[in-house]
C-alpha cells in the first residue's frame, strides 16, 4: 500500500496546565482530521503556539517562541491563546508573518482555521471569552502516564488587583457535572489513573449553572469511575473554601488529602491592597480548621514578594508566617507590573533588587521546611504513582506530590512494566525536595 504523507503540526503549550488541557483537545481533533502532531518543530508543517500572558516573564518567553517558530521561514505559524487574547493588536503589529492570530475561543475550530491558512487565508479570530471545551474524547493525553488534568470551569469572579486573568478569560463559567464525569471515564479508558481537577478558582463551579457551589458533588460522581484512583484539587481560593471537601477527603480514599491554597499573602496591608477578601486571622482559622479535621493533609500555596508598597514588616510578617505554618509546598514569585490591571497604577512600586533579595530569603527558609518534612516520611509506607525515568531512574509521586510543580519520589526497583501504575512503595531516604524508596 502506498504510504500517505500527512502534514505535520506541532503543538507548543506556554503556561498552565489549563493551556496544556487546550492544547490537547486541539492536537486530538487534529490528528482527527488526518494531520500528523510532532513535538520537532522543525519538521512540522504548522506551528502552533498556545501563549501565556500572566507575568512579563510568561510575556517574554511567550514572544521569543514566536520568533523562534517565524525563524522557520518554510511553517505556517498560527498563534493562539491568552497573550493574543489580551494583546491581539500589538502581536499582529509585532509578529506580521503569522499565518493566524486567534483568541481562547478557537480550540475547538483549530481545524476550520487550518483549512482557512492552507488556502493561502491569514486568520483573525477574537470574541468575548466564552468557551468550554467539549470535544475531550478527540483528547491526545500529554502528561506523564498516569495522570490527566481536566478543566472543570474557566474565567474568575474575583478582583485581585495584580491579575490579569478575568479581563483575558472572563467571568467564571463552569462545564457540567455530567460532561466532567464523562471526561473522566474516557481517561480512565486510556489508562489515567489520577485526575486533577483545574480551574482559576475550584471553589466556586457550579455556581453559575446549578445556583451553589457543587464541587463536592463533582467529585463524589467522579469517584465512582472505577478506573480513576485518585483525584486532586489545584487552586483553591482561600475566601469561600467548600467546607464538605474536607469531609470527603476523611471518607473518600480517592480524593487526595492535598490542598493548593494559594494565598498570595498574609499582612492585612497587602492582603487589602490586592483586593483579596478576608483577613489575616480569617486564613489562619482556615487553615486551623483544616488541620483539625483533616490532621495528615499537605498544603501547597503561593505567595508574592514585592507588591506594591510592601514594607519590610509586611515581608517580616509573611516570613513568619511561613515559618509557623510550616507547608510542606510554597512556590512564590516577584510582583510583575502589569498593563491593565489596578495595582499597575499604584504608587510605591517596590526596586526589582529588593523583591529579589525577599524572594531568596523566602524559599530559603521554605527548602529548610520542606526538607524538614521529607525526613519525616522516610519509613513511611505509601501508594506511588510511576510516572518515569530520568538519569537518576524510574521515579513517581505519592498523593502529597502534584504534578510537575512539587518533588519526585525516586524508585530503585521499578522496571518498565510499572509505568503509569500506583504501587506500594517504602521511604527510606529523603533530600531537600526528593524523596527516594523501593516497591514493596
């Protein structure tokens, strides 16, 4: 039989793991349509690039991949995603040898949109931010094995004053219960055994099409999918935080005891000059509170160093903090400036060398927490998914270690055949992040 050359596209995903999710639903309806996805940019015929535009540094990153792809004079480059969304005249001024210039609304007609370039057509697609992803079971899974993500809503409510993220995406809109759970029995039909649930702000789904929150629901459905074993929450807004999440993480063996709670910052000063709700003292109850009822579950937050008109006592008092709450995961990042937003206009913006001084105090004294906590696993008995192997070997992640963002558990006995599988491992070392052990 002779053998048909097909047109090749290679995807290239900045950002979060709700870009990822993008990006995968538009590769699976490609490869539908007969294409060919490649991750070698320079043999593909279409470059497309799904963009980020949260801090100038995702900016940058973003613009230098385009020049990189636009470099490849014989690719049709379509850029696409949430930097074009937000700065769509600006990335056409910049970047005129783009084939397509398209919003977050064009995921799921990416095929239409290649018709259009390879009939010579240059594409400009932008609307209101509305969409929902629907065509999950075209999905080409991009993630280690094992594990999938699934965006259950897009777009935020909430006014924090350094985001730029509810003018890019828009108001929060959620996919349906129904919809979700049958995502998840199509990934678990591909072998996924963890899902991880993603969305600007999980608390708040399902109020805009069921009239309450329903996360809890969500996931009391989604853990009837055989194949599905854990299930894990990522971005949790600290100020409307779903109380009966935390008792189904005492009855549900499947949701993960993990909790993303990104809190930015702690002093009321700073907390009131980002536009967060609540308090101080409403954070540390939380987080009490959930220790209480949830006594072995791991946090993760992000803060931010250098907003402006942080003192030094604000920076103090967020250290502190950090140091009393003692969260095994902390990821924090300077203040970016940011065009559009209402902190871009406020006054005693804080000089880039002092935010970088507080950011290397920070995770200092947050790599000496964390590695403080990794001792004290070792000896422990626990479930590990295999994800896979690298110069030092095999290695996976436990349910207190998200994907991609926390640390690895190396495995000294894996073999090939345990890829993608959860096994009973021992601990019986630890370093600043990794965690190292053998299958039982």
């Amino acid at each position: 039989m002779e053998k048909i050359d097909r047109e090749k596209v290679a995807i290239i995903t900045l950002g979060c793991d709700k870009n990822r999710v993008d990006s995968e639903v538009m590769a699976g309806i490609l490869q539908d349509r007969g294409y060919s996805i490649t991750t070698e940019e320079d043999k593909a015929d279409f470059i497309i690039i799904n963009t980020c535009t949260f801090i100038k540094d995702a900016q940058a990153e973003t613009e230098d991949v385009i020049d990189k792809a636009l470099s490849y004079h014989d690719k049709r480059v379509i850029i696409t995603g949430c930097h074009v969304q937000r700065l769509k005249d600006k990335i056409i001024e910049r970047f005129p040898e783009a084939s397509g210039y398209l919003g977050i609304n064009s995921v799921e007609n990416i095929d239409t949109i290649l018709d259009k370039v390879k009939k010579g057509e240059k594409v400009s697609s932008f609307n209101s931010p509305t969409f929902l992803y629907e065509r999950y079971d075209k999905r080409l899974i991009s993630t280690l094995p094992g594990t999938a993500y699934i965006k259950i809503g897009e777009g935020c409510n909430h006014g924090c004053t350094f985001c730029i993220i509810p003018r890019v995406k828009g108001r929060s809109r959620s996919r349906t219960i129904e919809e979700i759970v049958s995502e998840g029995r199509y990934l678990g039909r591909k072998g996924v055994k963890e899902v991880v649930l993603v969305a600007q702000d999980l608390n708040s789904y399902g109020i805009d099409i069921y009239g309450r929150p329903m996360l809890g629901d969500l996931v009391r459905h989604l853990s009837e999918v055989e194949e599905i074993k854990w299930i894990r929450l990522l971005y949790m807004y600290p100020f409307n935080f779903p109380q009966e999440i935390l008792k189904l993480m005492k009855e549900d063996e499947k949701l993960c005891k993990y909790i993303d709670l990104p809190l930015q910052h702690i002093s009321n000063n700073i907390l009131k000059a980002m536009g967060r709700n609540g308090s101080k003292e409403d954070i540390i109850r939380l987080i009490d509170k959930i220790r209480e009822e949830v006594p072995d579950v791991v946090f993760r937050s992000s803060f931010i160093v250098g907003f402006p008109g942080e003192t030094e006592e604000d920076f103090e008092e967020l250290y502190t903090f950090l140091e009393d709450m003692k969260f095994h995961w902390v990821g924090a990042f300077l203040y970016s400036k940011e065009e559009g937003t209402y902190a871009y206009n406020l006054k005693n913006h804080v000089p880039e060398r002092i935010k970088k001084q507080r950011w290397i105090y920070l995770m200092g004294k947050q790599r000496i927490i964390t590695s403080l906590l990794n001792k004290k696993r070792v000896g422990n008995e626990e479930d590990v998914l295999i994800e896979g192997r690298d110069k030092k070997g095999f290695y996976g992640r436990t349910k207190k270690e998200a994907p991609e963002v926390d640390g690895k558990v190396y495995i000294y006995n894996a073999s090939e055949q345990d890829l993608g599988k959860i096994r009973r491992l021992r601990i019986i070392s630890s370093r600043e992040y990794d965690l190292a052990g053998v299958l039982i």
